[in-house]
C-alpha cells in the first residue's frame, strides 16, 4: 500500500510541475536575479521564448514601467528546464507566459498561404507606413456633411454613393439588440463603420457605401498599404472572447468596392491568445503588428508579429 501511495504522490508531483511550465515572452530576454528584488544581483538571463519551471510566487505585486508601459506582476522563482547548466532565481512575471510567444505558424485560409512569425519592435517602429486616418469622418461631421441621419438609436441612414440613402434597422424584433452606435465615415475607403449594441455584448459592422453591403468586421480600426489596394480591420480581444479578435484583409477595387480576402483569429487559426492592437504595412504582402498578450498573473505584455500572405496558385 506504501509503495502504490509513494507511486501516486511521485505522479501528482510530476504533474504539478508540467502545469507550472512557463515561457518569458520578453523580447530582448529575462533578466535573473537572486532574490525578490530590483535592487538583488543579477545572477543570468533568459532568451524570449525560453521554459522555465515555477518554484514558487511572491504573494506582493509590483508594478514595472517599459518603455512607456506599466506592467504588473510578481516575483516568481523559477528554474531553466532546456538549458545545459540549471539557472535557478527570480523574475519579474509581467513577461512570463503559459504560451510559447515566439512560434511560426503556416496555414492556409480563403486560398491565401499565411505565415505568422516572430518579428521584432524595432522592425515596427521603423517600418515606412503608417495607416492614414485623415479621411475620417466623426458621427458629428458625418451628420453635417449630410453622409448620416439619425432616425432613432434602432436605425440610421447612410448615404451611398449614388446618392440614394440606405437604412439600417433590424427588421426581426430581438430584445438583445440595443440599438447602434456610429463610429465613423471613411471617405477614401468609402465604407461606414458602425457598432451593434447586444445585451451581453457588441461587435462592429462595415457598411459598403457603393452597394449597402454588410460585413461583420474584427474591430473598428483600419491600416491601408501605400498603393491604396489593401486595406486591413483588426482588434483585440483576448479576454472573455464576446467580440471579434484578429485580423482581417479587404481589397480595395473599383468604383469603391471594398472585397474581403481572409480573416484570421489566432486563437481559431494557431491555438494561440493574442491580439493585435496597432498595424503596419511594410510590404503589400507583409504586414507587421503589435500585439498584445496574457502574462502569467492575468495582465498583458507587447509581443511583435509578422503576417505574410499571398494566393495560393492551384495549378502548381
């Protein structure tokens, strides 16, 4: 009896620790101190996407300011689980993970071959094009302009571009639904972009100005390639998961038409539980963005992708 008892306590021993395994999501590494404190010697320092097992956690949190952005977290002890030589110590778990932050992915999706890799911050930040938002136009500017009338909160009317208007109303009552919100008016892209209210939550819509189509959309926000023919709607929502997360590509045809190519969701697509929250383009077939991404004790930290897309051609 001893024996089966010692057998099942080494293997529920053994299967607590595979549930403490953790990944540094830091993009230029971890740094390892010897004990719970800022002030503590620095004893080494771990890659980004490195495992690492929990010893044990600090019960204070602290609050770490990088480069601008305020992370919180704790002290964990933790050891090196892949490295040569076992590095034992502290860290800061504002930039620790349960996911591996650093994986490439290819998929395929609506004919389109994806590569989501790793990229880096300073490959953002120096990317050449930033998304115009000039052409924009507010709920207040499009109502003088004549763009949008406010019939009640259940329905607007959008001008489209042959100067007819097209209404926008729940034609099946449903007592979830709240009413709209307009966000905005794009005049280059010609395209509304419009919030559903619901109950328990909301998600946008993009309205086609040249034919009153409709198209579920990830989020409100739009990043356009420098020749005008792409345009990409992203957002994040990492959390309990009641609106659209991800990111997802339109092309820009004649006559204002607004085509989308593809939808990807990280967490339908990889597996994995990110979220962009800013685009860049840095080629028509590249797009960089900066992500969000959960930490250990239930915050975020910036983490840096790269999607590179193009069609598939079936005759090879």
């Amino acid at each position: 009896m001893k024996y089966v008892i010692s057998l099942l306590c080494i293997h529920l021993s053994a299967l607590a620790l595979s549930q403490d395994l953790l990944y540094v999501g830091a993009q230029n590494g971890l740094i390892v101190r010897d004990s719970a404190s800022l002030e503590a010697k620095r004893i080494g320092k771990f890659n980004s996407g490195d495992q690492v097992a929990l010893i044990e956690r600090t019960k204070d949190k602290i609050t770490i300011l990088d480069h601008q952005n305020k992370l919180q977290g704790r002290w964990y002890q933790v050891k090196s689980t892949a490295t040569p030589e076992v590095l034992t110590g502290f860290v800061f778990s504002g930039y620790l993970t349960f996911q591996q932050p650093n994986k490439s992915h290819r998929i395929r999706l609506n004919g389109y071959d994806l590569l989501i890799a790793e990229a880096s911050q300073s490959e953002f930040d120096n990317s050449n094009h930033v998304g115009t938002t000039d052409s924009l136009l507010n709920k207040e500017q499009s109502v003088q302009k004549g763009y949008l009338y406010i019939k009640a909160p259940m329905e607007l009317q959008l001008k489209l571009s042959d100067g007819s208007f097209f209404t926008l109303k729940k034609e099946v009552f449903d007592e979830q639904f709240q009413g709209y919100s307009f966000v905005h008016f794009d005049l280059n892209r010609n395209i509304y972009v419009v919030w559903e209210n619901w109950l328990e939550a909301g998600h946008p819509i993009m309205v086609n100005a040249s034919n009153g189509k409709i198209t579920t959309i990830v989020g409100t926000s739009f990043s356009t390639n420098q020749d005008e023919t792409l345009t990409a709607n992203y957002a994040s929502d990492i959390g309990a998961g009641w609106t659209p997360n991800g990111i997802q590509l339109f092309e820009i045809q004649k006559k204002g038409v607004v085509k989308e190519l593809f939808k990807f969701d990280p967490r339908d697509s990889s597996g994995e539980v990110w979220g962009p929250i800013d685009l860049q383009w840095n080629e028509d077939a590249s797009i960089l963005m900066k992500c969000i991404m959960n930490n250990a004790d239930s915050g975020y930290f910036t983490i840096y992708k790269k999607i590179q897309f193009k069609k598939i051609d079936n005759d090879k």
